[in-house]
C-alpha cells in the first residue's frame, strides 16, 4: 500500500512522443480511435506505473472471480476482435484443461476466432497475448466472459519519416462485452541492445501428466502444478527505461544456458527482475 501511494505520489512525467503505429492498431486497441498515431509516455514514467497498478488491482479481482482463466498467444501485429460477453457452450464432457483446447474449442464458438490465436503449450515466441475470463454460468447454454485482457508490443515509427523505428509501442487494456474499461501504455526507446518480451506467458500443467512421458526438453519438464494448472504472466513495467535483455542470460552462446534443458526455466529465467508486474495466475481459480 504504500508503494501504491508512493507511485501514485511522483510529479515526475518523463518525455512524451508521437508516434506511428501499424495500420489499425490504434482502431483496435481503443475502439472509437481512428489514424495511425498516438502519443503518450516515453519509459520510464511514474504516471503510466500508477495507471498499471490499478490494472493489477483489477487483474487480480477479475482472476478471484473467474471459474477459468485462458492465456492465448497472438502472432505480431495480429490483433484480437474476440471480446465477447458469452460464449456458446461446449458439448458436454468437452475437456478445457489446458490454453490449446480453449483455443481449439474457441475456434469453433466464434467464426474467426481461429486465425487470430496460434496453437502452444508451454511457452510461446512473441511477445502479444489475449486472456480471458470465464465467470459462473446461470443457463446451460453459455458460458460468460468477465473480461478480456490483451497485452501488444508493436513498432513505434517517426511519423515524419516512417523508416525510423522510435522503439517499442506497449499497452496492455482491459475490455468487458467489447469496451474499454482500463489501460495503461508505455513507448519503449530503441535500445541498442537485443531486445525481447518473451515469453511472457508460461503454462504449467499437472504434475500427474507426468505419466504419458512427451519429450523432457520440450513439454514434461513444465508438468509441475500439484493439483491446478496455473500460469506465470509477465506485463511490460512503465518503470522500466528498456526491453533490452540483460547482459548476464547468455552461457555459452545459449539463453539461460546454465540451467539443464530439463529445467524449465531454461525457457524463462530471463525475465526474472524484468518487470515489477508478474502475476502467478492459476487456470482454475474459483471452484
């Protein structure tokens, strides 16, 4: 509470810049916008923190509230339409344990639904992500969404000169039946450096599935959850000045290569000290 307060506290507000985004990402990520250009704060600035501490606060009821929570990965540039506030049922004994069958079971709900998510396991290799929330259902029929989230990072042009990347566009947004009801974003500067989001959302199945042996290197070393399947989500952090991977991840040429390729933070370790915004999100979290 009180590095909420402190946060919310700062009269220091860092640079701000106009930038260019892809075609119609401004449209889709705050309906009613229109163009290609945006402005908002260069990182590292304290007043998008405080926007995203609030949207943790709401992250973190919607998740308390929810029956089910679903992580689904999104190639670049390829923004999300499905903000629904129901979904058709499955047929009955429809199995949706894990994010790929949502995403499978989605796919037939909701017509084109199926090009906008891309199938994973694990972990995925771009940085945008949807989540939805599925609530407590009072008819047989449907199933409600409480709330989708979606988390992008695209291009930041010059507007006055297009072939000049700025950095990094990041903005994560909250929508219910379709709306915009929170945000928060962010422009990160071009660093210099490699620079990677990835992955920020790691899926962590039962331990029990152990049993059906499907690769170590690739898929039973995530077989770690004792009774729930849950996940670790990562947010960009307004307070952080770059995406730039650190300096120490690298051994022997290989990303987190000091951990064995049993280990599953092989695949994630990187984005440790990253970001003040990682949630431990369980994929079923109100029964």
């Amino acid at each position: 509470m009180a590095y909420a307060t402190f946060v919310r506290a700062q009269q220091r507000f860092s640079d701000v810049a106009t930038v260019r985004l892809p075609t119609n990402a401004k449209s889709n990520f705050y309906p009613g916008q229109t163009g290609t250009d945006i402005s908002t704060y260069m990182a590292p600035n304290y007043g998008s923190l405080a926007r995203a501490e609030a949207l943790r606060e709401k992250f973190i009821t919607d998740t308390a509230q929810s029956v089910a929570v679903y992580c689904l990965y999104r190639a670049n540039n390829v923004f999300n339409t499905v903000r629904p506030a129901s979904i058709a049922s499955p047929p009955p004994g429809t199995r949706m344990d894990t994010p790929e069958a949502f995403r499978t079971y989605l796919s037939t709900a909701i017509s084109g639904s199926g090009s906008i998510f891309t199938s994973y396991r694990n972990t995925g290799v771009t940085p945008n992500y949807s989540v939805f929330f599925l609530g407590f259902s009072q008819t047989a029929s449907t199933i409600p969404v409480l709330a989708v989230y979606d988390v992008d990072f695209v291009e930041a042009k010059n507007p006055s000169a297009t072939s000049t990347i700025l950095g990094t566009y990041a903005s994560v947004r909250r929508y219910v039946n379709g709306g915009l009801t929170a945000y928060y974003d962010v422009i990160y500067r071009v660093s210099g450096e490699t620079e990677s989001f990835v992955p920020p959302v790691v899926a962590f199945e039962r331990r029990s599935l152990k049993a059906i042996a499907e690769g170590s290197t690739t898929i039973d070393r995530f077989k770690l959850a004792a009774e729930q399947p849950f996940y670790f989500i990562f947010w960009p952090d307004p307070a952080v000045d770059s995406l730039a991977l650190p300096g120490n991840v690298n051994t022997g040429g290989v990303l987190n290569g000091s951990y064995g390729t049993t280990d599953p933070r092989r695949a994630y370790n990187h984005m440790a000290g990253r970001t003040s915004f990682m949630f431990t999100t369980p994929m079923f979290p109100s029964t």
